[in-house]
C-alpha cells in the first residue's frame, strides 16, 4: 500500500474452520473505492453469490473503516459493517461511531471480513496482529450492554467492544451490533452476527496510523478543519440539543411524520421538545476524533426502573415516540433503550410498532391477534412488552420481528399501511414536505434511508442551495449529487453532521487527500461516488430489484397531511426518468454499458 | 510549576489529545504511545473519564527507578526529559508512575514535556477538560 491512511490489509476470519488470515488492501481498490462504504459495495459485489438467505451460512460481514478513520480528519470515527441485508435483500452498510474503528486501526487492520458459521457462540478478540476466536456461551443470552460489559471486565478496559443483543441472536431482521451504545444496524447487520453465532467483537490497538504529510504540515491543516466547524454558527446547536434540535423545526414546518405518516405534524411536542429532555442530561459524550460534540448521557427512571443511557436520536425519538402518536418523553427514552440494549434497530422498531397501531385502528388487528397488547395510537405503555417480545420473537412479536412490510406479508393484510421503501421503512422527514427526501427514500440502495442524500439540508436548512422543498424542479439532479457526494463521507469515514458544519465537497476532496497523499478534486469525489452507487445498483438489480422497488408508499400521493394548509402530496410522476437519466441508468434502472465502462465496474 | 489540569467533568472521551500527542512526538496518530491517555471507567456505562499524564509534582519515581540515565530531570524546562539511546527497555519507570507510558512501536518511553511550554493536547481539547496550570 502506497497510499497513508492505510494500513494496507484486513482481517479475515472464517467461523467456520477457525481459520485466521489477512488479506492486502491493493492500491487499485484505494484508488477506486477509497474504504468505508466502497469496500463494502466492491467486496460484497465480489464475495456474495446471487440469491443466498441473508440469514444463512455463505452471507458475509464486512467491517471497513476509511483512510481519514483515525486520522485526527474531524469526526473521522466511523466504521461501516456491510451485510446483505435480512430486512430488505439489498445489499446494505450500517455505520456507528464511538471508539472501535480507529482502534481496528490502531490495531493494524483497514477492516475485518468474516465468513462461515460457527457451531458454538464465539467472540473475536483483536489484540494488534493477532486475533482469536473465544468461546462466548456465556454470552449467549445477555443484552449487548451485559455483553460488552463482561468482555470488557475479562480483557481489561484498554479493548473496544461492541457485541450484538437477543434482538440479532433470534435472527430478528433488524438486529444491530452496539459499541459502547452506539449502534450499527439499520438493515440487520446484527441479525447476520447472530446467524454465525458471533457474539461479540473486542479490539485493542496500541500501534499508529501514518498519514502522508508530515507530521508538523499534517496538525496544522487538520486544525484548520477542526477550526471550521468549531467556529460553524450552526455548531451550538449540534453540541448542546444534538439531533433533537431539529424536531420542533420540522414539526412547526409540517414535515415531521405523525402516527404512521397519517399526518406531518404533531399537536404538541412539548412534553418530548429537546429543552425538557436536556433536564435530564447528566454529562457529555462523544465519539473518537470528534469536536461536534453531539453526544450526552441522560438518567431517568420509568415505573421505578432507573436507567443511565446514551441520550436519545432525532430519529428514534420521532420513530418510538410521534410517529406512534406517543410524546411520553419516559415511555421513548425506555423504548431506546431498551432497543439498544437487546439489539434491535429503533427506528425500524417503532415504524412496526406504527404499523401495528394502524392495522389496530382500522380494525385489521384487534387484541386476539397481538396477544392481548394493545396498539391504540398514543398508548405509550405498548413499547415495552412490543419490544421484548419482537427482541424474543414471541407471540405476535415474531410477526413485527419481520419489519412492517414483512409483518404485512405475513398476514396477508395491510401492506399499503407499511411505510417503507423496499422493506427498510421511512424516516422522520415526511416526501410531502421535503420532496428530494422522497426521491432520497425511493431511490437509495438500501431503502427508505434519511442519510444516503439528506436534502433537508437544501430544502430547509440552507446549506446547501434554497430550493423548494414543495417542488420537484431540480430535485432529480440534487439527489443524485447528494447521494454521491455521502459515499465520499461514508468511505472516508466522516460523520453525516459535518455537510450542516462548514465542510464542502472540496474540503471533504482535502479530507481525503490530507492522510492519503492523493490528490483527490471534487470531480475524483462525485466519481468516486457515481462508482460506488454503480456498483451497488448492479448488486441489487442482480438480486432481482428493478424500478418497481424504486417507488414510494402510495398514501404520500393521494393523501396530503390533514394539518396542511397547502394540502400538499408527492406524486413522482415522471421524476424517476429524470434521476435515471442524471445516473446514465436506462428506463429499467439498470446501469449502462457505457457508464460500466467509463466507472470502470 | 506548570502542570496539564485535567476536569474529568467536562471531558467527553473525543481522544484529540492524545491524538494530536502521537502526531507530534511519533510522526503517526498513535494514541495509546502518547504521553496523555485518557480512557473511560468501563466497570459503568458511560462511567467517568480518567486521565494519566506527568502531574509535574516530580517526586519524579520514573528518574528515580530508571537504573540507567534515560530519564533526566530537567530543571530549567520543570521536566523530565527521555534518552532512548540509554533504555534497556527493563519497564522499571512504567512500574513506578502510572503517568509514564511506552509507546509499543519503537519502545520509546513517553513522559509529557509540557510541548517546550505551549501543550498541544490543551490547545486541541474542545471542551475546556484539559487547561494550563500552574504559573506561566
């Protein structure tokens, strides 16, 4: 490996024989992927054979971090866990934060790929250059907090753990994996750990990570980074209330989705707003490399149980909370946690949970068939017992362990009441309001994903241009741009905030050379990009998936929001010609020749 | 005297100093090498932050028990100053003060020199945890 940033090679381990290795990381795939996200995409393109049961024995686990991954390149602490996911058949990288991917790092590895099946549960231990499986019956059972906490009393506190819950050990299809409780899990990554009886994962690193410029040059320029954002007026806002911010923007702008997207507004966030919910913090927290500051512990009790806890997302709190119709601030920040802690993803949690309250409230579902528990919207006392019994897959949790539309399909009832795009359900930003974020939901690789092209940004924040965020003009063109540009930020690996902290596609091209000692413009960036997006189009269109998949729920065309003056809907109408056309996709979605041969995929 | 203060309160584990540290004295980001470590109290969740660097008291136990002269007190700087080509590498100093740390590359001991003055990892700290002590 040429390149700095690197460490040139990753882990592999095979569950199946035991056997330990590693494999080079080649200039070519630097060059072309850059890591993160672009190895998953390349490795996972390679590795899968078509068709497999992503709960079977040939599905493989990519953990990649990027070059700037520990590099002191701002909030550079990210690492992507790459599955062919169990919830939607695509394929699909899941990001946390915290510790764990600068210390793989340290450690002297870009990555880990693990095959194979293990017949007994197994903990991976990376001490540097050497790595063993250990036996984790023991384990086998807890939460991913117990987990990481017997792991971490066994091998000292210098490891970094991160260990899946019952949620990905029952083979529910969005388990997540949890580093300290930062979560990766959006598509099930933790539900493919559990189907190879690989409990936890713990590493130490005590090596570096060389850069290419020289130390003194390298300091200077990544404090002019870190100065960017630390002097980005937007930063406060990010430090102090973190995500939770922008729940009372989006709900007073009638954006943010209501009682399964019934509506886009909440009567009163009050009880939930961001300002009774710091009352509750009791000191900060933050991930490796990061001066964004985003993160905070609260601690609170419910039904005298008394919890201390990573503080609440934007997205979970509007998954567990509203868009259930629920603003019991106790009831939600149980729900996290409890979600955290036994290993399932909380916004696909509570968009089941939604799903459920609505076939309840058409009369599709009564008590008979959710044994007993009762989904009435706003019944906050229903998170609790709904999610033990989805972390265990009992009663009619194994239905909602199947994700709303795999619930529905299950029943045979109530799929146009899911509100997801091939299977990974929408998030908290509602396409009548934010239309990009509706060609965003329709269009990225793994389903309904706020952060592939977050065009919020654009249409309302005003970091990224002024659009209207009614209107489609444009939207094709800024969506497809913005999805490119995230695969630079999800390969290197920054985190999602810094594009509403200063850092512009340029800087993201300095972000990338910095460390590497390429030189990347912000054209090589979108190219990257365009790469990337290729290549795992081609891994689901092989898989089967074609424009039929790309569509929205058809509620956001023939309903608008009751609380909307303007009455507004999202019809896509011909607007997927228009992102096609912007990719050099044919009328099919499928990639040309043309644009295979200029991507060189 | 001066000495790094460290508030363990306002610490939030975002590891810059550390970071910075191992650039500067190593070439490379290298966090468990430099001569700052925080780490958090794993026996809680989200327990608090701890921070090991040379409290420049000098009761200076690392001089003391290096059987060699690889570490030297400095008197005009107020610190304790390394000599790898002296190190035998025996551990001693690491026994003797959970301040003196090694970095595992190149077997170097790390002990904190206060950046001839002006402390890097204070400079980096985003949250005020680490400050300048002592007289200026």
């Amino acid at each position: 490996m040429k390149y700095g940033g690197y460490t040139g090679k990753f882990l592999t381990v095979d569950l199946g024989t035991g056997a330990i290795g590693s494999q080079p990381v080649s200039d070519e795939l630097a060059e072309k992927y850059v890591g993160g996200r672009g190895f998953v995409a390349k490795l996972l393109y390679d590795m899968l054979p078509r068709g497999i049961d992503p709960l079977g024995p040939e599905n493989v686990i990519v953990f990649a971090t990027g070059p700037a991954t520990g590099t002191m390149i701002p909030t550079a602490s990210r690492i992507a866990i790459g599955v062919k996911s169990p919830l939607t058949g695509t394929i699909s990288a899941s990001y946390m934060g915290g510790h764990f991917g600068p210390e793989l790092k340290y450690a002297g590895w870009d990555g880990i790929i693990v095959t194979g099946v293990s017949e007994k549960p197994v903990a991976l231990v990376v001490d540097d250059d050497k790595a063993r499986l250990v036996d984790a019956g023991s384990l086998w059972g807890k939460d991913a907090l117990e987990s990481q906490q017997a792991l971490q009393r066994q091998l000292g506190d210098e490891f970094r753990v991160g260990a899946i819950g019952p949620g990905g050990e029952n083979g529910v299809r969005y388990g997540t994996f949890m580093h300290q409780q930062h979560n990766a899990g959006r598509g099930g990554s933790g539900s493919v750990f559990g189907s190879k009886k690989l409990k936890a994962v713990a590493v130490r690193g005590t090596g570096g990570i060389s850069v290419a410029a020289p130390a003194a040059e390298y300091i200077a320029a990544c404090k002019e980074l870190h100065d960017i954002i630390m002097e980005n007026p937007v930063r406060p806002a990010f430090r102090w209330p973190g995500t939770n911010g922008m729940l009372p923007n989006v709900n007073e702008a009638i954006g943010l989705p209501y009682r399964n997207y019934q509506d886009d507004k909440v009567p009163d966030v009050g009880p939930i707003h961001h300002e009774v919910l710091d009352t509750y913090v009791t000191s900060r927290e933050a991930c490796s490399g990061c001066n964004v500051i985003c993160g905070a512990v609260v601690e609170f009790e419910r039904e005298g149980r008394s919890y201390r806890s990573e503080r609440i997302d934007h997205e979970s709190m509007w998954a567990l909370g509203p868009n259930c119709g629920i603003v019991d601030l106790m009831a939600v920040l149980e729900a996290n946690y409890l979600c955290d802690t036994l290993g399932i993803d909380t916004m696909t949690t509570g968009s089941a949970i939604s799903w459920a309250m609505e076939m309840t409230e058409k009369g599709l579902l009564t008590k008979d068939d959710t044994d007993g528990l009762d989904f009435t919207f706003g019944n906050a006392d229903v998170l609790r017992p709904a999610i033990l019994k989805i972390s265990a897959r009992e009663g009619f949790g194994d239905t909602l362990a199947l994700g709303s539309r795999g619930a529905a399909r299950k029943l045979g009832k109530g799929e146009e009441y899911a509100m997801q795009v091939k299977g990974l359900d929408m998030a908290a930003y509602s396409p009548r309001a934010f239309t990009g974020m509706g060609i965003s939901y329709a269009t990225t690789g793994r389903g309904a994903d706020h952060n592939k092209a977050f065009t919020v940004a654009a249409e309302f924040l005003g970091v990224l241009g002024d659009y209207d965020r009614y209107s489609l003009d444009g939207k094709a063109e800024l969506v497809k741009r913005m999805q490119d540009s995230t695969v630079m930020i999800d390969s290197l690996i920054m985190c999602m905030f810094t594009v509403d902290l200063g850092i512009s596609v340029e800087l993201y091209a300095r972000c990338a050379s910095l460390p590497t000692g390429m030189n990347i413009t912000a054209d090589d960036l979108y190219a990257i990009g365009e790469r990337v997006s290729t290549v795992e189009r081609l891994f689901n269109v092989e898989e089967g998936f074609t424009r039929a998949d790309d569509f929205l729920p058809r509620r956001l065309a023939v309903e608008p929001a009751p609380s909307d003056p303007g009455a507004h809907t999202l019809d896509m109408g011909d607007v997927l010609d228009d992102y096609y056309a912007a990719r050099e996709w044919d009328a099919d979605g499928v990639p040309t020749a043309a644009l295979r041969e200029r991507l060189g995929v | 005297m001066n000495y790094i203060e460290f508030h363990a309160e306002k610490c939030i584990a975002c590891d810059l100093c550390s970071g910075v540290c191992s650039l500067n004295k190593l070439g490379r980001v290298q966090p468990a090498g430099a001569c700052i470590r925080v780490s958090r109290d794993t026996g809680t969740h989200l327990g608090p932050m701890l921070c090991s660097v040379c409290d420049m008291t000098h009761e200076r136990a690392c001089v003391d028990a290096c059987p060699q002269e690889a570490l030297v007190w400095d008197e005009d700087a107020g610190v304790v100053r390394f000599f790898q080509e002296e190190c035998t590498d025996c551990g001693s100093c690491l026994d003797a003060c959970p301040n003196v740390h090694q970095d595992a590359v190149d077997r170097r001991i790390m002990i904190c020199d206060l950046c001839d003055g002006d402390p890097l990892c204070v400079k980096w700290c985003p949250e005020g945890a680490l400050t300048w002590g002592g007289a200026s």
